[in-house]
C-alpha cells in the first residue's frame, strides 16, 4: 500500500518519499481524479491512524493466491469480508440476489444458504436451521454484502488467518471449489469414481444381448354392478406380462390371457446418453391394428398441459407413491406399469414437491420435483433432444417429431423444432403436413431482477389446403414472450400472430403472480383474442392460493374468479397427526358455490401393513350421500382381495398375483421390475480393486443385502433373487477366514433394468513383513554390543497417505515381523536412536505383494550405515 501512495504522489506532486504526504496531498490527489473515492478513505485513514475503513488485501484459498486487491472493511476491532467478490475470485457463480437477498447454493450436494436481510436471519448453514445476525454483523454496500468475518467462516470457511502487518488472508474452505466440482464430475464421467459418492462402489447392471428375466402372473375373478343394474356380472381376466434384457436394452412385453390377444411390446434403453432414454414400441391400437414408435428424448418430472402442471415419474412397477407438499401428503396412487402421474388441484407453479415411494420390497425413497418453468434452457454446451416416430395404422403412414435444444451460452439457447403430421384435404385425401420452428430463448438480470425472453416463429412447408383454399405461405406464425422477477412479483407477456390460414389473427396473454414468501399466491391473467373476420374475445381471471401449516395440520385455500366460468372455490385440511391414519377434508364449491361437495378420506400411514385400505365418506349437491369404501389385502406377494364400493357401484375379486424369476422359480419375487444379484467374493491379491486373471475366488464369505444373508459357497458365489429395480441397497460382506479383510469402501447395489447385476467384492489378503538384520561380522563385535545395536534400532512403516502404520524394536535375535499390511507401497524407516554409534539410517519404498514365498527384507550393517536387501524394495534412498 505505501507504495502504491508513492506512486500517486510521485506522478502529481514530485514528492519523492511517501512518508512525507500530507492531507493537503491526498486532497490534490482526489481533485486530480487521480484516486478514487476508497482509496482516498484507506489513505485518510492510515495518515490520520484510525483503524476504521476499507483496506486491501491479497487472498489465498486452500494454498492458491486468487487475489491481490481483496477488500476488508475494518470497524474498531471488526473485520467484514465481502461475499460477491469472495465468490468472483474463485469462480463460482452457483448464486443469486432476490429483492435484496443473498441465495447460494455450496459444494457438490448444492446445499442451499439464504441471507436473509429483511428479518436479518441465515438459513441452510450446516448443523443449523435458521441463525441471526445483528446489523453489527452485516454491511451492504451497492455491490456487496459484507459480513464479519468469524460469521463469514461458519458459513464458508474451516479456517482462516489474517495478517494486518503484510496484509494477507488465507483462507480453507468448508465446501468444494467450482474447479474442484469440475473435477468430481470429470472423474465420474471418466469412470475414476464409480459412484455419485467417492469411496463407495456401485454395482448395477451391465448391458447383455440376452439376460432371461422375471414373468408376472395376474388372475383373478371378479363380480360386479354398475348404478342401474339389476344384478352382478360375473367375470375373470388374466394378463401375463415380461420382463428381461434383451439386445443391451430392457424387453417388456404384456399378454391378456383372458382376450388372447397380445399387449404392448418395447425394448428401452434408460439413460442412454446424458439423461436421455431411447424406447423402440409396438403398441396395441383400435382393434387388432398395431402400430410401432420410436422415442429418444430427455427424462423430466413434470410437464404442462394448458396452464395445469402434471406431475409424472418412474418408479418400481407395484409401488405406491405419495404426492408431499410441504411434508403433508396430498393424494396417494398406485404406479402403473413402472409410472405414477399425478393432476392435483394443489399443484402449482414455482413449487417444491416431493414423491415419497413406497416400493413392493419394504424400501422408502423420495423424489424432488420443482414446477419451475425453465423454457427448455440449456447451459452452454449442453443439448437436449425430444424426437419420436409414431406409425397412424388408420392413415398407414408415420408422424413425427423433433425437438433440439442448444445452449449457445449459458444465457442463450437455441431450439428448433420439426412436425410432420397426417390431414386430410377437401377431397378426402390423406396427405402430410410438414412444419419447422425456430426458437430463441434468452435469460439474464437486469438490475438484480431475472428475466427471461422468448422468440419463435413456425412455418407450414408442405399441406394440403384447407376449405377456403388458403395455401401453404398463409400457413406461418409468430411469437414472442418474456417473463421478469421484480421482487416477489412475477410478470409475464405472450403474444401470438397467425397467417391468414388460421382463424385466429393475434392472442394476447398477460398475467401478474404475486408470491411473497411462498406465504400465499395471488394470480391475474387477461387475454385477448382477434379473428380475421372482425371478431373478438378476451377473458380475465383472477386467483389465489394459500397454504399454511400448523405442525400436524395443513390448510389450503384456493380461489378461481374468471368472466367466462363461473366462480371455483376450494378449502382442503390434511391431517397426518394420528398414529396410524392420515386423513383429508375436501371440499369445492363449483357454480358460484351452488354445487358444494365434501370428502372425507382416511387411509392406514403403514402401507407396509397386511391390510391396506382407505374408506372415504362423500357428499355433493347434486348427487346427495354418497359411501365409498374401499379394501386391498395382498398375502405374502400370492393371494390378493379387492373390494370397492362407489354408492350402487360394487365390484368384489379375488385372484392370483405373483411375480416369477425364471432363473429359479421357487425363489419369491416381489415385483415384476426387479434384478436377480450375483454376488462374487474373489481374492484381491494386488489390492487394485478390480478382478484381474487368475485370481481365486473366496468361498465362505456372509454376504447381507436388505434381510436377507447368503454364504459364498465353494465357487465364492452367493445368489440374491427379487431385489426391486431403481433403488440402491447396501451390500455388507463378513470375512470367517483369518488374515483376509474387505475393503472400507461402502458397496451398494442399484439394478437399472430387469436381468442379473455381477458384483464381484474384492476381499483383501493381509500380509506380513518379515526380516532379519545382518551384522557385519569383520566388525567383531560382542552379543552385547549387537544387542544395543539392535535394541537402539527402530523399524518405521509408512503407507502411501504418510500414515504411520507401525514402529517397532528388532527381536535381540535380529528378526522382526509386521503383520495387517496389504498389497500396496509402503515406505520402511530403518533408523538408529543410541549414542553408542553414528549409524546412518536408511528409508526405501517396499511393495507389499500376496507371494508363497512372503514378504521379506534383509538389513545389512557395515561401514556404519543400514542397506536393505529384497526383491519387495523399490527406488528409494539413505537418510
């Protein structure tokens, strides 16, 4: 810094040393614009010996200088550290200002950190919920949030040290670096970590041509009466269906034994390219018609139909699956064939909501889904594709589809989209309609605020033409929309413009969400719509939502005011505060609250439970007191029982559903969409992790996964049948052997499809390091004198990691041993501790190596230093 002022005052005022420079100087200084209005302060305040202001200092974080101007505001004896700039100088950008608050999300988890500076509070920091601060703790400034610095460590920080005297700050962090995040996801991606968790292994699936699979078996027998019927109808069905690998994908085909007609028919591959899956179908279509399809697209949790959001995941065929809205479950359903979708009235957009699964094999796991509308935008170099082939057997031609996404930077993406659908013209010709979009989508912040702008436009290529005989080059529209965030405010604009092909000339939409807190919501939206005839029509509507919940209990509110429907209203209670039951009050006045309906749900919490039922009591309006009752009892994955009653609707069955691994079908199978494991324990005799030839397999060897425990049999193979697809397990290995171990990193099994996951488990061989030391013996030396030699002596073992392993004296014979060692490098530390001697020590590097004939060393004494001898060493050196 003082030379910095040297410079200054040698350029405007020749004064050659720095010490000399007065107020009046500093004063030319800034009148000459020669420094600025900081600087200025750091100067005033080191002439005038206050220890108050802004001063600069180089940064250094985890051992790297980042920065050599790193501004520390000092108060009295506090020091502020400023956020922004911390995070420009390390490169990270996971971060966001909203109405004047700070919101980052740190390290590879993405745990998110909100600064709140409205009730002065902090949330998200580890070990903490929510935290405090008092204005003496933070300083916002216009560009930054400056926060004192033992609060600025317990959020980023492990440690830090500041020197005021060179000024110099080095800081370690608690969290991940971007270029160490990069880093991570390179290794994975390069197969270096094979898990999402370093020091775990993960066995899955591996692509086969041929892996038989499981056969689900569903009969049953049933009688029912429909509202005006005077008696029951008395029927069976039966549907088999299958699954297994097949050509490297999953094979799944379904057959209606009962109809003896055969079901849809796909081959799938799951994330077959960066989140992408790829299906080839046939698919039953009206009638005996079948129709084929072909989909490669990129996997999302929710899509939009209208302004309704629909909820849509996979999960295992013959779970169950709760939809959680702030912790409170809002509707429950049942997956069919691997899919659960969900269209509640409580879904809404910019919300956070959770899956919580319920698998057939006793395993709970949740799925986040965010209703935040993206525009398909793209990080920069990042691309998505939607394209898809579906054969019309009533047209017998093929429409089509594609979508690509691009992301030019990480503001800028580019789409475009291609359609090619089947039409018919005045004559009754069938024919195809081709039309392409281009689409631009750009995202930034203006003044703090997002915002979000998106320009299209459509063109017909080829078509028949319509009844009024509009070519093709009416056959075009326009579009732009654009959406902005200013505080907790949300404003969005659409406008449309049509060709002269279409009736409609020009839709406008606007809408206006109010959202504070994600306390409540409040929605306007207006529209209008101009035809080419003249005409038009516009619609408004007004709505609201709240939800709030009071520990057990949560309330929704939910009203709908529009010009062209009438009013909706809603008012829903969800209570889950019952040991056993979870239970839902719901009601909705639809007509301008003339039609009221009511229903009251309680369901069993434990769907784990023999019984699994739900009964509800309904009342409406227009259809009076109406009972359901419903009843589902499934025995030991074999037997099953359903009743329900709907009013006058009843319906009673009773059948088989069962799930077969055609490997061995004695084994109980769960759930259809399940693997098959084979577990192999062999020996790692070079400690890499990976079986190479010629190594022998372990037999002997407990092997727990779930409930269930398995011994390797002579082979070293255990078999574990029926464990559900997509969702991970622990595998726990128990050596009986002496002087054999398992490695400490955590083994999890995932199966991705249905067929046979090979986990082969290394098991680590523990060896032992003998030896001898040698005495020269032209040295003449006396029993005794050897004995202080060796009693003196010390043996050091070092693993790669700089841990010391262990350290021991010599046997007074000169034999020593060191046993718990691997098939890894160690170094080995020969040193000479007494006063009776110079002796020189020794240290070399030793690979460690499963041999018959061991691990052994020789250590010579003469001239008056220590040599090893054996074929373990590598290159090393003398102390």
């Amino acid at each position: 810094m003082i030379r910095k002022v040297m410079m200054y005052l040698m350029i405007s005022t020749t004064i050659i040393l720095a010490s000399d420079y007065t107020m009046e100087d500093l004063n030319k200084l800034k009148d000459l614009n020669m420094i600025s209005s900081e600087e200025y302060e750091i100067f005033k305040n080191e002439l005038q010996g206050t220890s108050s202001g802004k001063e600069f200092f180089s940064l250094s974080v985890n051992g790297l200088k980042v920065s050599e101007i790193y501004p520390v505001i000092k108060e009295e004896i506090k020091e502020y550290f400023p956020i922004i700039n911390f995070f420009n100088v390390i490169g990270f950008k996971n971060y966001d200002i909203l109405d004047g608050n700070l919101v980052f999300k740190l390290g590879t988890n993405a745990e998110e950190i909100i600064i709140n500076t409205k009730n002065k509070t902090i949330s998200g920091i580890k070990d903490e919920k929510k935290i405090s601060y008092s204005d003496k703790e933070l300083i916002v400034t216009d560009s930054d949030f400056y926060i004192e610095s033992e609060l600025f460590k317990k959020i980023f920080l492990k440690s830090f040290r500041i020197d005021n005297e060179d000024y110099k700050i080095a800081m370690s962090l608690s969290f991940e670096t971007p270029e160490e995040i990069k880093m991570y996801l390179r290794n994975v991606q390069d197969g270096l970590i094979e898990s999402q968790n370093a020091g775990e292994m993960m066995f899955t699936n591996k692509n086969s041509l041929f892996d038989l699979g499981n056969i689900g078996l569903d009969i049953e027998a049933y009688t029912e009466r429909q509202e005006g019927d005077n008696k029951f109808d008395t029927d069976w069905s039966g549907n088999v269906e299958y699954q297994g690998g097949l050509l490297y994908g999953e094979f799944t085909l379904g057959y209606d034994i009962r109809n003896k007609e055969l079901g849809d028919v796909s081959l799938y591959y799951p994330d077959i390219w960066k989140d992408h899956s790829f299906e080839v179908s046939n698919l039953k279509a009206i009638g005996e018609a079948r129709e084929w399809e072909v989909i490669f697209r990129k996997e999302k949790g929710y899509f939009k139909v209208g302004r309704n959001f629909v909820i849509r995941e996979n999960v295992p065929i013959g779970s169950k699956v709760e939809l959680l809205y702030l912790g409170f479950p809002i509707e429950i359903k049942e997956a069919e064939n691997g899919t659960v979708e969900f269209t509640n009235s409580e879904i809404q957009e910019n919300r956070q909501y959770t899956l919580r699964v319920y698998t057939p094999a006793g395993k709970i796991y949740t799925i986040d889904v965010n209703t935040t509308s993206d525009y398909n935008q793209q990080k920069k170099g990042e691309i998505e594709y939607d394209i898809s082939l579906r054969e019309n057997d009533l047209y017998n031609k093929y429409e089509s589809h594609a979508n690509v996404y691009y992301g030019l930077t990480n503001n800028f993406t580019t789409g475009f989209k291609y359609h090619r659908k089947i039409e018919s013209d005045i004559k009754g010709n069938n024919g195809y309609i081709d039309s392409i979009r281009a689409e631009g989508v750009y995202s930034n912040v203006v003044y703090r605020y997002p915002y979000t702008v998106v320009l299209g436009g459509d063109k017909a290529l080829k078509s028949f033409r319509n009844t009024e005989g509009d070519s093709d080059k009416e056959r075009y529209g326009y579009d732009y929309k654009g959406q902005i965030d200013i505080g907790n405010f949300r404003f969005k604009a659409e406008n449309q413009h049509f060709g002269r092909y279409f009736d409609e000339e020009k839709i406008e939409d606007y809408s206006v969400t109010y959202n504070p807190l994600g306390a409540f919501q409040i929605n306007y939206d207006w529209g209008k719509t101009k035809y080419y005839d003249g005409s038009k029509d516009s619609n408004e509507s007004v709505g609201f939502n709240a939800s709030k919940a009071f520990k057990e209990l949560l309330i929704s509110l939910d009203y709908n005011k529009s010009l062209n429907n009438e009013d909706i209203y809603r008012a829903n209670l969800y209570y889950n505060g019952l040991k056993n039951y979870n239970v839902q009050l719901l009601n909705e006045w639809r007509e301008n609250g003339k039609d009221y309906q009511t229903t009251l749900s309680l369901s069993n919490k434990n769907i784990f439970d023999i019984f699994d039922y739900t009964i509800e009591f309904s009342y409406s309006e227009k259809e009076k007191e109406k009972f359901t009752f419903s009843f589902h009892l499934d025995y030991n994955n074999w037997l099953k029982t359903d009743i329900d009653i709907n009013g006058r609707n009843q319906r009673y069955a009773a059948g088989i559903d069962k799930v077969f691994d055609l490997r061995d079908i004695t084994k109980n199978i769960e759930t259809l969409d399940s693997s098959r494991i084979k577990v192999v324990t062999y020996l790692d005799e070079n400690n890499n992790g990976i079986r190479d030839k010629d190594e022998k397999t372990v037999e002997n060897v407990i092997i727990k996964l779930r409930n269930d425990e398995q011994k390797t049999d002579e082979d070293g193979v255990a078999w574990f049948h029926g464990i559900p697809n997509d969702v991970i397990y622990d595998v726990t290995p128990t050596v009986i052997k002496p002087n054999y171990t398992t490695t400490s990193s955590k083994m999890k099994i995932l199966g991705r499809k249905v067929g046979t996951v090979e986990a082969e488990i290394p098991i680590k061989p523990m060896l032992s390091l003998t030896g001898i030391f040698e005495l020269d013996s032209s040295l003449n030396l006396s029993k005794k004198e050897k004995e202080i030699i060796l009693e003196n002596t010390l043996i050091k073992v070092i693993d790669s990691k700089g841990k010391l392993i262990e350290y021991i004296n010599p046997e007074l014979d000169g034999t020593f041993e060191i046993n718990g060692l691997f098939s890894e490098k160690y170094t080995v530390e020969i040193l000479y501790m007494g006063n009776d001697y110079n002796i020189q020590g020794i240290a070399k590097n030793v690979q460690m190596a499963y041999r018959e004939d061991g691990n052994r060393l020789v250590i010579n004494y003469q001239n008056g230093k220590f040599s090893m001898e054996g074929s373990e060493l590598k290159k090393g050196g003398a102390l």
